[in-house]
C-alpha cells in the first residue's frame, strides 16, 4: 500500500524566514505522481505542483521551489522568504493507479505552517 | 474557467438521516473524485467517476455511494448517517488520468 509521511505536524516561522517542509513517501508503482496543495483556513485545496516519477528536475515558481529525490522517496517544499499568508496546511500527497484504470491520492496528515510578523 | 463547484457548503443534519452533495467539475474535465477529511483520518478517498463510472472506490462502507451525470456534474450521496460522517468532503476534477486533480471549496457536514 501507498503512504506518505510528513512527519512535521506544525512549523512556526518568522516572516521573511525560509522554511522547508518535508514529506517521505512509500510506492511500489514505477510511475506515479507526487502533489503539494495548500489548504487555507477557507478549506480549499489549492495546487502547488505536480511532479512526474521521471523526471527529478528540482522546480522553482516564484518563492516556492520543490526538491524531489527519487533515490530517498523524498518531495521537499521549501518557500522562501516566508510571508503571513503562507499560513496554511500544507499537503503532500501520491497518486495510485486504481484498478478501474483512474487515479486515485493518497494524502500525508499535513503540515501546519504558521508564519508570523 | 470556472473552478470547481460544490453544493451546498454547509450542511447540518441528524443521525439517521441522508443527504446528497453536489460536485460541478471544471468544464472539459471528465473525472470526479470524492474525499473526506476529518481531524482523526485526514484526507481519505471516497470514489472516483469517469464519464458517468465508477472506476476506483476506497474503503467506505455501502452506505457512501456516488453517481456521476453524462454533463461531468457527479453527485454524492451518504445514508443512515453516524455522528462520525461529519466531515469535510472534498471533490476534485481531473482531466487526463494522473494529472492534476482540482479541487472544490468542499461541503461541510456536520451530523448531530
């Protein structure tokens, strides 16, 4: 069975600090994908990223940048220069091939970012 | 492109009773995935529907059962409801199997 760990419950930074969260996943499938959202307070699950099993290309957008490591099961997110708006929960989730021939993910608990002034 | 809509946003109802949520995916997208989140389970899978099927399904009991319209618009529906089915549920829209799934702002349910 799939799992993804991200053993961080909660992180509390000051603004303008960098912070990475960390998130270890577990996959017997060859391909697959690995996803970061962002859940507000709202409740919403916003979409960071998606990365490919193929290609470890680490990916920059803006302050926000991703470290895969396929040698380690590893997905890091790091955002830099943090700001208080980045509170939020922050999920790393994998995607499994269901047998229906669909896609199904499966989250890790999150993390909890909070970032103050 | 409109995003991801669910209805209604909030819900309250009592032990024993049913309700239907409604999911209206992003236009083009064919695939409909349901999730709970509650504080004690986090994020599970429901179901998954592709052009009105079913394809994959999690491991909730009978009473979680869903349907998808031919216009993408998917419906979820939870009978005999338990104190432990409010939730959070999320449904999400995908278009090209392992792709980015989006997500609904989510329904609410609170059972009492």
């Amino acid at each position: 069975a799939q799992k993804v760990t991200q053993a961080q419950t909660e992180i509390s930074v000051v603004e303008k600090e960098d912070v990475t969260l960390d998130c270890v996943y577990e996959t017997r499938d060859t391909t697959y994908y690995l996803f970061w959202y962002k859940q507000p307070p709202s409740g919403e699950l916003v979409f960071l990223i998606r990365r490919n099993s193929f290609d470890e290309q680490n990916e920059i957008s803006g302050r926000y940048s991703w470290n895969f490591q396929k040698s380690t099961s590893s997905f890091n997110f790091t955002i830099t220069a943090s700001q208080v708006v980045d509170s939020a929960v922050y999920f790393c989730a994998l995607s499994e091939r269901g047998t229906g021939g669909g896609n199904k993910l499966t989250f890790g608990t999150g993390t909890q970012l909070k970032v103050e002034l | 492109k409109a995003g991801v809509t669910q209805t209604p946003r909030y819900l309250i109802k009592t032990r024993g009773q049913q309700v239907t949520l409604s999911c209206s995916p992003i236009s083009g997208h064919r695939s409909v995935s349901w999730y709970q989140q509650t504080p004690g389970q986090g994020l599970q899978f429901l179901f998954e529907y592709f052009s009105e099927t079913q394809r994959n399904k999690g491991n909730f009991p009978g009473r979680f059962s869903g349907r998808q319209f031919s216009n993408s618009r998917s419906e979820m529906n939870v009978s005999t409801l338990e104190l432990g089915d409010s939730a959070l549920y999320l449904c999400a829209s995908g278009d090209r199997g392992l792709d980015e799934q989006f997500f609904g702002p989510g329904t609410r349910l609170t059972v009492l």
